[in-house]
C-alpha cells in the first residue's frame, strides 16, 4: 500500500486526501488544529466556488452543503469613477452558478470524513525544518499550507512573479441581516455584487453559508494607503460592521442602506491580511535526495480580488489526483512531481494571469468594462472568465484581441 502524507486542512489538502482515501491509499493528514478548534475559529477565507469546481467536489461526493448553500446566479459589477458616483454597471449569469461555504465548517466537516473514511490524522504543526523527517516515512509528501515558513521552501518563479508586494490590503466579515439587492428579471438567485472604485479599490459582496445559516461576505480589497485602507487596527465584529457602513456612505451610497441594520454571524467573522502574488517552483528538496510537492496556494498565491484561490486548490487536488493514479506503482520523484505541477499549472497560469490583470487594469480593459455595461454579450463573456480562466487569453489579456472582438460585437 502506498504511503501518502499531506501537510496542510485545507481545500486542497482534505480534497485529495479524501479522493485518495477513495482510491484505497493509506493517506496521513497533519493539521496544526482539531476539527473543533477549526470550527471555533476565526474565519479563514473569503471563497466563492464556481461551477466547474463545485463539480468536482459534487462527483468526489464532497458536496455535503449544497442543498444549504445559496446558490449566486451571476455577477453585478458597478464601477466608479469618481467616489460615491457610479459610472457603469452591468448584470450578468454565471455559467452553472457558485456557492460560498464558510471553511470553518466546510474544512472540520472534511476533516472528520477523512477520519471516519480511515485516514489518519496527526494533530501537530509543521515547520519547514520538520519537513525531512517527515518525506523520509512516506512515498509523496505534499505541502498545502504555507504557515511557520512552509511556503518559503518553495523558491519564487519570477517569470511569473510580477509583484514584490501586496497591491492590496484585505479585510472581511461574515454578515446577517444583508437586504437582498434588486435582481434583474433573469436572475434566478443572488448575485455577487463587485463595486470597484478608481484608485481606491473594490467593495465585493457574496452569498454564503456559515454555521448560523446563510449570511453575506463582505471583503474590503484596499489600494494600500488609499481610504479602503483603514484596517490597522484590527477592530471588532461590530465595529468592522460599523466602519464599513461609513466607507459605504461615501462610497458606495446605493448599497449602503441593504447593510444599514447587519450584524456580524459571530465574533470570529473577521478577518484581516494581505498578499503578494507570486508563483514558486513547486518542488522542493527539504533533505539530500529528499523532495516535496507544493500544492494550492502553497506555490501559487493569488490576491482573491477574482475569486481564483479555493477554485485553484479544488482542481489542483483534482489533477494531483489523476497524476498519482497514473503514475501506479512507480517512484514519486521529482521529475513526476514537476509533471504532476504542469499538469495543473495549465489551468493555474490563466487563473493568475487574469488575476493580476485584474489588480492593475490597463485602459482597454476599462473599456471593455464599460462595453459590458451596454451588450450583455460581454458582460456574460467577462463574468465567465472568472469561472472558466481558459477563455482569458482568447480576448481579455491581450489589446489587440480585446479590440477586435469589442468591434465584432458592435461596440463603438
């Protein structure tokens, strides 16, 4: 029986360690927190998991909050230009629609499958120094958390790296009493709601589902040192609240009253941070002739400014899955492991290339926007770029292609 370890709860890690449990291998999980201390934290992401990766969790049987979940039919993306002055909008549907599940939940729910499907479980953290020790008992080691330096075992890809730091600041919280928003006539449910604001950054809004029921996400994507960035300080639930209903009065006036009576769902429904986009090398030798495989976010890091992060590690789980059933019974080594990372780097690169477009849009991006705002053909085109990255490249990260095809759809 082959012997697997995964350093890391997460999306990534619990997915392939269930799909591998599934698969007959004898799967260790080492998690630095119990179920129960997962649950009872504070909230550990802002996902939104689109169709194609709520796909592979439904087929993987993993898909145990679906008929609780709302479902988020589309996109409303409100631009504007000056604060508080709205210059474009459009409304578009997702392609099978996404769902949001707060990951305390969702990551002690899977962690306890995995136990009950016969994994075992070591409840210990793991530091980089650690990681040896632990690749010399098992066939495959691989890493998906990036915690106590595990990530920094991985050396940077600057070919894919254009960011030496954080271009936004982030701040979050879980909210209820959210009055729903006005929905177009073809909306079948909720829609996430993205309000960019020049030079100030983006106010998003999602539906999801968290352990006192549904409720709405809303993250705060500050430009650094810009009005958004005003996070220091770490507050409170209710002063989280609080402080967003101010930045809403002044720059986002048309939402503000659908948030003017939200509450927190609970005083651990903050959280706060940032990153600095980067891809890493994905193999690391961590003892002489000894190497690991990264996996997620653990090698390539996203601002979620897209929604990219639980999606990637959902697939790389899935094509790390398909890569180690293929390889049979031969060695796990570091050629295989580059393999198994390009493998999943074909989906990656355009999910991180979109991204970081996004982060810093050049002017003909701005007007594709506001193409979208006046043919739904786009607006649908672009709102699906972010379920499917694949259909990036064919138009939105090149000028020229976005040109050509602004023009083939009429706009002016």
């Amino acid at each position: 029986m082959r012997r697997i370890a995964i350093v890391g709860a997460g999306q990534a890690g619990l997915q392939l360690a269930l799909g591998l449990r599934a698969e007959g291998y004898e799967v260790t999980v080492v998690s630095a927190r119990t179920a129960e201390e997962i649950r009872a934290g504070r909230v550990l992401s802002t996902q939104v998991m689109f169709g194609p990766a709520l796909a592979l969790e439904r087929a993987a049987g993993l898909n145990l909050w679906e008929e609780q979940a709302p479902w988020i039919d589309g996109l409303d993306l409100c631009f504007a230009a000056e604060p508080g002055v709205p210059s474009f909008s459009f409304s578009t549907a997702f392609d099978g629609g996404a769902q949001s599940v707060d990951q305390r939940m969702k990551m002690a729910g899977w962690l306890e499958l995995f136990e009950e499907r016969g994994g075992r479980v070591e409840h210990r953290a793991v530091t980089a120094d650690g990681l040896g020790a632990l690749a010399a008992e098992y066939d495959l080691t691989l890493v998906a958390a990036g915690r106590d330096g595990l990530a920094d075992v991985f050396t940077r890809d600057e070919r894919h790296s254009p960011f030496d730091a954080p271009q936004r600041v982030l701040a979050c919280v879980y909210l209820h009493g959210v009055t729903p928003a006005e929905q177009p006539p073809d909306a079948v449910g909720p829609r996430m709601r993205v309000l960019p604001s020049r030079g100030v950054g983006e106010c998003i809004v999602m539906p999801a589902l968290t352990m006192s029921g549904p409720c709405d996400i809303l993250l705060w994507e500050a430009a650094p040192d810009g009005p958004y960035d005003c996070w220091q300080d770490r507050p409170g639930a209710e002063a989280f609240t609080q402080r967003s209903l101010e930045l809403m009065r002044t720059y986002a006036p048309w939402e503000y009253e659908r948030f003017a009576t939200a509450k927190p769902t609970d005083v651990q429904a903050t959280l706060f941070g940032s990153v600095t986009p980067a891809v890493r090398h994905p193999v690391a030798e961590v003892a002489p002739g000894s190497y690991v495989l990264g996996m997620a976010d653990t090698v390539v890091v996203n601002d979620p400014i897209a929604g990219q992060g639980a999606n990637n590690a959902a697939h790389c789980a899935a094509s790390y899955l398909r890569s180690i059933l293929d390889q049979g019974e031969r060695a796990f080594d570091r050629p295989w492991m580059q393999h198994a990372f390009a493998a999943f780097w074909e989906r990656a690169r355009h999910a991180s290339a979109f991204t970081n477009l996004m982060l810093e849009p050049p002017q003909y991006v701005a007007q594709a926007l506001d193409a979208a705002s006046r043919h739904p053909e786009v607006a649908h085109r672009l709102a699906n770029v972010y379920v499917d990255p694949f259909d990036a490249p064919e138009w939105i990260m090149d000028p020229e292609r976005t040109a050509a095809y602004l023009t083939a759809v009429g706009q002016p």
